[in-house]
C-alpha cells in the first residue's frame, strides 16, 4: 500500500487527523479533570487541543515523502 505522495494529502490521511484530533481532545479533557479535582469541560481549550493536534498529525503527513507499507504476514 502506498501513502500519499509529498506536499498532497488523501482522504486517509484526513480521516486518520480527525481521530488524532479527537483523542488529542479526550487526553486534553481528561488531564485537565484529574488535575482539577473533578469533571470539568473547558470547550476553547479543549476545541484549541485538538486542532493543534489534528493541525500536528496533518501537517507531518504533508510533509513526509510517500512510502510502501508492507503488512506482516
């Protein structure tokens, strides 16, 4: 399977940016909760996590040349 090419992404990669952007979110909800002691929801830094996150895992795709991956057998 080949991975998108330099400076292009694929619906793959969007999708995959999505899912880190949402546990970059939950991680960020969860953190902030045990430090505070109970459950607290702060939409802007939750929202602000994960498109940095999501922004993050994008950017290194666009980034990184194409590659075959092989799947173990």
């Amino acid at each position: 399977m080949q991975t998108s090419s330099l400076f292009s992404l694929d619906l793959k990669d969007l999708g995959k940016g999505l899912l880190v952007a949402i546990g970059g979110a939950v991680i960020g909800a969860i953190e902030t909760s045990i430090k505070a002691g109970s459950l607290t929801i702060n939409w802007p830094s939750i929202g602000s996590v994960a498109l940095a996150a999501g922004l993050a895992y994008l950017g290194k795709n666009f980034f990184t040349p194409a590659k075959t991956v092989t799947s173990a057998q």
